[in-house]
C-alpha cells in the first residue's frame, strides 16, 4: 500500500525527467519501487539500446578490415604504413570512423541512462535490467 507524503505517493519515483533534470513525482511500482511505470519502460528502453549498440560494437570488431584483423601490431601502436593501396586506406578509415560514432552512442546512451535514471542507486546497470 503506498504512502503519501506532500501530496507525492511514496515511494517516490528516482528518475529525472530527460527534459527539464527534474525528478519525477510519480508513484514507484517497478524494479523494486526504483522507478514509475513509465520510467521503468524508459530505462528498459535506453538499457536494450545500449545493449543493442555494444552488440553492434563488437560485430564491427569481429568484421573489421584485413589489415587490421591480421596484424600483430597493435591499433594503438599501428602507424598504418603496411597499407599498400588507397582502397585499403579507406577501408580502415571506414572502419575507424564507424567504430567512433558508435562508441559515441555507446557511452552517451549509458551517460543519459545514469544521469536520468540512477539519482539515489546506483548498480542495476551492472546487474542488468530484465
Ligand atoms: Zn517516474
């Protein structure tokens, strides 16, 4: 049975609105009284993103240019000098640069999912959400 305190059923939600950083004041009913239902929706969503996009990371990973794939050296220490044709070149790049945008998305989605949603806790992240 909820409480109400202030005018605000308790427990109270722990997210922040997206929009204005301001924290919600609606009843807490999912992940153990963590968040309302539209937040718990919100935080399944950004969480099944940021899955998503890990997933995408390591593909890309696993599919990566021949020349990076098969070399010993590794990419922090590559000077890209075995690169013997432009379209090599560019292959790499490709490859680098998708890698950057998506690892962008990767840590801005997790950055937005714990500023948003992990005001007084902090650990579903880790111990991943259903
Ligand atoms: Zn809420």
């Amino acid at each position: 049975m909820a409480a109400v305190a202030g005018g605000i059923a308790e427990p109270r939600c722990q997210a922040l609105d997206l929009s204005d950083a301001q924290r919600c004041v609606a009843q807490a009913t999912a992940y153990d009284n963590l968040f309302c239902p539209f937040h718990a929706k919100q935080c399944f969503g950004l969480y099944m993103g940021y899955k998503r996009r890990n997933a995408e990371l390591d593909a890309l990973a696993a599919n990566g240019p021949a020349h990076l794939r098969h070399s010993k050296v590794p990419l922090s220490s590559q000077a890209f000098e075995a690169i013997q044709s432009e379209e090599e070149l560019q292959d790499v790049h490709g490859y680098l640069f998708s890698q950057l945008v998506l690892l962008g998305k990767v840590i801005s989605a997790r950055k937005l999912h714990h500023k948003a949603l992990f005001l007084a806790r902090d650990g579903l992240w880790s111990q991943g959400l259903p």
